[in-house]
C-alpha cells in the first residue's frame, strides 16, 4: 500500500443539531463531524450567532484509517436546551492544511423544526 503522506486530503463536513428527545432532558448537543482528511492537525471553532464559543466542546479524534491513512474527527458542543432554543444560528468552521479558507458548516435552529 502506498501512503500519500505528502497529499494533504480536505475533510467532508457534516452539521447535526440536536433531536427534539435531546432538547426534553435539558441539554443540547451539536456535532459537526469531519471525515477522511489528511494531515491529522485540523481546527474546529464553533459559532452561535457569529459569536465564537469556547466552552462545552469535546473533540474526538480517530487514529489513520488503515485504507487510506486518512483521519476522521468529532466535535461536539453541548449548551443547555434554554440557551440552544435561545439563538438561531450555529455553525462550525474548519480550518485545514487541505483548504485554502475555512470551511463553515451552519444550519438555523428555526428551520429545523
């Protein structure tokens, strides 16, 4: 097998907003997931209304993709269903060496009800 090591790969970016069961325990979580990108150094910055948020967020990491040697990721931010229900605009931006400007992935609360 060939590994492209010097072939920066870009990420596919996928938003998902929380489910109505979600919202009725009182939390909220939104994941934006990236797949299949290389190298592994890869930034995720979450916004809530334009404004950048810095708490609540988990990141998970998988190891090299033993096909491709590519790198998948999931960022979650996780707010209570008040401040969720609060603000209409999320939206993950991602930076990788892959891309040439950010890649934003964002949804509006209101049009997914």
């Amino acid at each position: 097998m060939v590994k492209r090591w010097w072939s920066p790969k870009s990420p596919s970016v996928f938003l998902f907003q929380p489910s109505q069961d979600q919202l009725h325990t009182g939390s909220a979580s939104v994941v934006c997931l990236l797949n299949g990108f290389y190298p592994k150094e890869v930034t995720v910055k979450w916004m809530v209304d334009g404004v950048t948020k810095n708490t609540g967020i988990l990141e998970s990491v998988t190891e090299q993709d033993s096909k491709d040697s590519t790198y998948s990721l999931s960022s979650t931010l996780t707010i209570p269903s008040t401040e969720y229900l609060s603000h209409e605009t999320y939206s993950c931006e991602v930076t990788h060496k892959s891309l040439s400007s950010p890649l934003v992935k964002s949804f509006q609360r209101s049009e997914c009800q």
